[in-house]
C-alpha cells in the first residue's frame, strides 16, 4: 500500500495565498479610506477652531474699543505665536503635503476658496476683499485634495 503525502499540494498553497492576497488588498484600501476621513475630519476641526479664535479676537477688541480682525502675522506663527490659538499653536493643515503644515498665505480680493500659490498651510483674509464685502475674518485651507476640497469647508 501505498503511503499518502501529507501537507498541501502547491496549487492549494496558491489559492491559499491568492485569497490572503485579496484579503489584504481589500484591508489595505479600507485603511487608506480611513486615514482619508480622519484626516478630512481634523481640517474641519481645526478650522472650527481657528474661526472660533478669529471671533474671539473681534469680539475682545470691539470690547476694548477698536473692533478689528488679527492681521496676517498675528495670526500666523510668524510673531512668535499666534493670537488665535489658545495654546498660539496654529494647528496644521493635515492635507498639506509640502512640508509646512502650518504657514498662513493672505487673501486679498481672492474669492474664499482660493487656492493660493503653493505653499498649502492655510488662507486668512484680515480685512474685506472690496468695501461692503463683509469677508474679513474668513480662514480655509489652501490645499484641494481631488475628491475632497477641503479649500470649500
């Protein structure tokens, strides 16, 4: 009699593998999607925050007797921290893929939305882009991701 050979034969090895294969794709796609979503969240969070800390600086100085918006450097990091940030940490970007998450552009009489040069970070208007535009204040993110467009949030 002969004796049968145990283990699995190479073409069940393959589809053993072929599935794994699949399997991993499919994991590997599923995390990416993931990672998309958080990241998409944080932007909107950090906006949330950043507009919040706009207002908050208006409101102070209407209070104190000259209603105005932060300018550029007061918002950015650039005079050693940033007035609208509890922490002055302006938060970053975390769609930006140039390197400097954190750095603010300025609008001028851009339409909000802009995408300004290619520096990503974020876009700040501090005072109206044409009288009466009542678009002081306005932040968004000066990156577009496709399928994403975090600049329209």
């Amino acid at each position: 009699m002969k004796k049968q050979a145990e283990g699995l034969s190479l073409v069940e090895l393959a589809v053993v593998m072929i599935v794994v294969l699949i399997l991993a794709i499919g994991a590997v796609t599923a995390f990416q999607s993931f990672l998309i979503s958080v990241k998409v969240t944080a932007v909107k969070q950090a906006l949330e925050q950043m507009r919040r800390g706009i207002k908050d600086f208006y409101i102070d100085q209407t209070l104190q007797g000259s209603p105005r918006f932060p300018v550029l450097e007061e918002v950015s990091e650039d005079s050693g921290r940033s007035v609208v940030m509890i922490d002055g940490n302006l938060p970053d970007n975390p769609l930006d893929t140039d390197g400097d998450r954190d750095n603010v552009v300025e609008a001028l009489s851009e339409p909000r939305g802009t995408i300004i040069g290619t520096t990503g970070g974020w876009v700040y208007r501090p005072r109206e882009s044409s009288p009466g535009a009542r678009d002081a204040g306005e932040i968004w993110a000066n990156t577009a991701t496709p399928g994403i467009d975090e600049n329209t949030f």
